[in-house]
C-alpha cells in the first residue's frame, strides 16, 4: 500500500476537524479552532502541507479531538 501524500493527509485531517465542529460544537474553543482550520487549509493550498497539516492537528486538539493517523 502507498503511503498517503501530505495534500491527502490535510484533507483527511480537514474533514477530521468538520467532523469535529459538529460534534463538539459546544467546546470553547470553537472560535479558535475555525480560525486554526482556515490557515490550516491555506498552507495546504499553497504548497506548504507540512505547515498546514500541524495548523490542522492543532485545531483538532484544541477541541479535545485526537488527530486519527491513516493506516500505512
């Protein structure tokens, strides 16, 4: 199996986060975590994924979510 390339990886993780939102749309760092997600999805845009992909973990843990890790 190939590995998942980083532009996968930050749509997965962008989605994660969606999925997120709904779920603990309660959390008090809703806010922040929008806003993670957005530049999140702008460094992914932009070619630089790596930056992006951590902009997106950290939304997720800013609503008590763990980022789920593709099976390689």
């Amino acid at each position: 199996m190939t590995p998942i390339t980083r532009a996968e990886r930050c749509s997965d993780l962008n989605r994660q986060v969606d999925e997120a939102l709904e779920t603990h749309a309660a959390a008090t760092q809703v806010t922040a975590a929008k806003a993670l997600q957005r530049k999140g999805n702008r460094f992914c845009a932009n070619k630089k994924q790596a930056q992006g992909i951590r902009m997106l973990a950290n939304a997720l843990k800013l609503l008590g979510v763990t980022p789920i890790d593709p099976v390689q």
